[in-house]
C-alpha cells in the first residue's frame, strides 16, 4: 500500500481544487503546515486525523470518521479519485 507521506503530498498537490462531500456541498482547502483547512469551515483539520482515516480506508461512508474532525471533509478527500488513485 502507498505510505501515508505519498498520500499526504496527494492532498497537498491538489490545494485549491474542488472537492465534494457525500450532500454535494463543494470546496476548496489549503494546507497549512500540518492542518488542512477547508473554504467552507472554520475548522482546521489535523493531519493526524487523516492518518488515522488511512489506516481504515477505503470508506463506504462518513461513519467510520465519526470520531475525528471533519468526517465529510475527510471522507471527501481520501475517496476522490484524485487523492486515491488505484490504491484502496
């Protein structure tokens, strides 16, 4: 499986793109240091939390992130065809 970093640099190459979560709401994010921060939120997302969503990928749906901030942020990201490529 790809390493987290390689997935990481996805997500950082597509700074700016448009994304859509799961009930069509559309955004954008920036990469702060070790934060994404999505256009649509206030809310800064930790890397970390991406991390932990990898380790359970792929996702049928928001659920299994319930736990962690952002869950339609993150759903949305690591299962776009972009960010996950062939690898889950």
């Amino acid at each position: 499986m790809v390493t987290f970093e390689a997935i990481w640099q996805r997500i950082k190459n597509l700074e700016g793109e448009k994304f859509r979560q799961i009930r069509g709401q559309e955004f954008s994010y920036t990469v702060e240091g070790t934060f994404l921060v999505p256009s649509t939120t206030n809310q800064n997302l930790a890397q970390s939390h991406f991390r932990q969503a990898v380790e359970i990928l792929p996702l049928e749906n928001t659920s299994p992130v319930q736990h962690l901030r952002g869950p339609s942020y993150i759903y949305a990201i690591l299962m776009d065809p972009r960010v996950r490529g062939k690898d889950w």
